[in-house]
C-alpha cells in the first residue's frame, strides 16, 4: 500500500472557502465591537438608577422632580452615559414613593448606512416610600 497522498486525495478547506469563513467572522467581530458598548453603556444606566436608589428618602422626598431628573442626570455624566437625555427621564410619585422610569434607544452605525438600534424601555427604580 502507497502512503504518499495523491493531491485528489486530500481533504481541506479551499481558498475561497476560507476567503468566506474570514469575511464571516469579521463581520461578527464588527458587530461585536458595535454594540457592545451600547449594552456597556446600559449597564452603567442601571447602576445610576442604583446609586440613586440608595440615596436616603428624605432627602428625595421634598425634592421636585425636575430636581431628582438632574441628579441622575449627574450621575450618567460621570459614568459617561451619551444615549439618555432629559426627556428620556421620567419622575413619578405613587403614593408616598418616588418612581424614575428611563426609557430609552441607543444607536450605532454599523457599515456605511446601515444602523443598529438598541432599545431600552422600562428601566425603572422606586425610591422611598413603605
């Protein structure tokens, strides 16, 4: 029996396959890199809605709610939040409690004039309140 392998013989991806393979896991790659930070930049949303909840309710309570807006508002600048504005914030009261709802959509380019849009509806926190 001949070992030596014939080249009908031999089994492998071509180069065009691998052209192909390539060009899918860049363009996975590219979407990863996209929205990646938009997801990043939720996470930071949700640990401001945190940290705000944390603040004593007294201090809350007499407080407008244009007032309690620009706290949160302070504190997604210094986690450096770009997609949230004001009137994505909205600041309720339901009894003796205080409920800040953040509803918003971030967007990204993806190729040319193609966009990604992420929506982040209902991120809400009570604060204070029995």
């Amino acid at each position: 029996m001949n070992n030596t392998m014939t080249r009908g013989n031999q089994r492998g991806m071509t180069y065009l396959g691998m052209l192909i393979l390539m060009v899918v896991i860049a363009f996975g790659a590219i979407i990863v890199i996209k929205v990646l930070p938009l997801y990043l930049e939720h996470f930071k949303v949700e640990s401001s809605l945190k940290s705000l909840a944390q603040e004593p309710h007294d201090q809350l309570a007499g407080l407008p709610p244009s007032e309690i807006k620009m706290l949160l508002l302070k504190r997604l600048a210094v986690n450096d939040v770009e997609h949230v504005s004001k009137e994505d914030i909205s600041v309720t009261r339901e009894g003796s409690r205080i409920v800040v709802t953040v509803d918003y959509e971030a967007r990204a380019s993806l190729l040319m004039n193609l966009d990604v849009v992420a929506k982040f509806p209902d991120n809400r926190v009570e604060l204070g309140g029995s």
